[in-house]
C-alpha cells in the first residue's frame, strides 16, 4: 500500500511539473505557488525523506541518493515560494536579510501558508544539506520567515506553524529547548486532537534529545491514535513515521 500511494502521489507531482515547465507559471498566483511547495514539501518529507531514514541501517548508499532528491525537492518547494512571495512583494528577501528588525517584511494573513511551506521546504533542504555551507548558512533567514509567518498568524494550520517553530527552535545552535517545548504544546492545543503531526514534532523535536524515553513513547502512542480517529493523509504519514519510530525505540535512547 505505501509503495502504491508513493508512486501515485509522485505522478501526480510528475504531471504538475510537466505542467510547469510547458510554460505554466506560479508567478501570477500565490494560490498555487502554495499549491506546488505544499506538494513537494509533503513529497520529499513523507515518501522520500522517509525512505531514505529507513533505508540507512541496510543500504547506505541508497539512503544517501534519496537524501539528495529529498533535498533537491525541498529546494524547488523554496523556490516556488520564494519567486511568489518576492512577485507579490518585490524586495521581500532583501528586506528579510537585513540586520535591523525594523525593515523585516510583514506578512499579510494571505500569505502566511505560503511562508509556512517556504520556511518549511527551505529548513528541509538546509537540514539534508550539511556539507553545503553556503545552503546551511540560510538557517537564520528560513527561521526568520517562519517568525514572519508567526507574528501575523500563529494559528496557522491548526498547529503546524507551532510545531515548525518549535522544530527550529530546537534545531537551531543556541535554541532554547524550554522555548521549543512551548511552541510544541501551543501546536497540540491548536490541533485540539485531530493533527497527528504535533505530538510526532514533539516527540523528535523535545522528547528524543531530552533522552525522555517514556514521553517520546507516549507521543508516538498520541500519533497513533490521532491518525486513527482522524484518518487523513497528513495524519497517515505521521502514523507510518511514529511505527517506524517506536519500532526502533530501544536503538534510540
């Protein structure tokens, strides 16, 4: 079933991209430049990133070639994004790489999901892309517009935007893991029991590097359930991803 779900979900981004490069733009319509880096964000996370994560105890060499395409993804996912944000708001990177807060971009609620998934896509690609120090060098500013995105809606997603904060949070040198942990409650509030996604962020983003084996099961038992009484494709990437997980518990702490 997952192998046919994979191979469904990327030809329909194989379709999507055809249409693109037969002279298709997103330029014109944030909707769907949202549209497209929600795709390949989703792609690269739950199918290819996955995989690859799963792969590296028996094929290494495998892993580290859909460790490259998961990257590769996430990179026209941030693409996408950034070209609309900055077609929408020209001198929208400009004003996000400036030293003084002060002439930081805003964003208007219509563009905060385009900011989520930029800022998620691009801490993707930064995150599959450690030997590259001019991509890893971007960290601050792919944190800085998730930050943008939270100022004008914190809400967004039902706690995803929570959970991709307290995800960077926890990432980022010098975070505050109290911080984390606070962004990654707010996003199980928000989710009021039915987003799958949160307790997993918690689980990798607080519990594992606080060495809490007992919370990081019972949050990997929350995924379960959630993506049990609230079956979605969101929830039923986490589920596979929580098995996954608890499957391997005693290897990881």
């Amino acid at each position: 079933m997952f192998a046919i779900r994979s191979r469904m979900v990327g030809l329909c981004m194989a379709v999507l991209l055809g249409w693109l490069l037969g002279g298709c733009s997103t330029l014109g319509s944030p909707a769907l430049a949202e549209s497209v880096a929600s795709g390949y964000t989703r792609y690269a996370y739950a199918f290819v990133s996955f995989e690859a994560d799963r792969l590296d105890a028996t094929d290494a060499r495998t892993a580290q070639s859909l460790r490259q395409r998961a990257a590769r993804l996430y990179a026209s996912a941030w693409q996408h994004a950034r070209a609309a944000l900055e077609a929408d708001q020209p001198g929208f990177m400009a004003a996000l790489s400036q030293p003084d807060p002060a002439r930081w971009p805003s964003l208007r609620p219509d563009q905060v999901g385009l900011a989520y998934w930029g800022a998620a896509a691009w801490a993707g690609q930064i995150s599959l892309s450690k030997d590259d120090p001019e991509v890893v060098a971007d960290l601050p500013l792919s944190i800085r517009l998730a930050e943008r995105a939270y100022a004008t809606a914190p809400e967004y997603g039902d706690g995803a935007l929570a959970s991709l904060m307290g995800t960077l949070e926890a990432a980022r040198p010098g975070g505050s893991p109290t911080r984390a942990l606070a962004f990654f409650d707010q996003a199980l509030q928000l989710g009021t029991g039915r987003e799958a996604g949160a307790p997993l962020a918690k689980a990798e983003g607080w519990a594992q590097p606080a060495g809490d084996k007992a919370a990081f099961a019972a949050l990997l038992d929350d995924v379960l359930a959630i993506s049990t009484r609230h079956p979605s494709l969101a929830n039923d990437a986490a589920r596979r991803r929580a098995q996954w997980l608890l499957d391997q518990i005693d290897d990881l702490f």
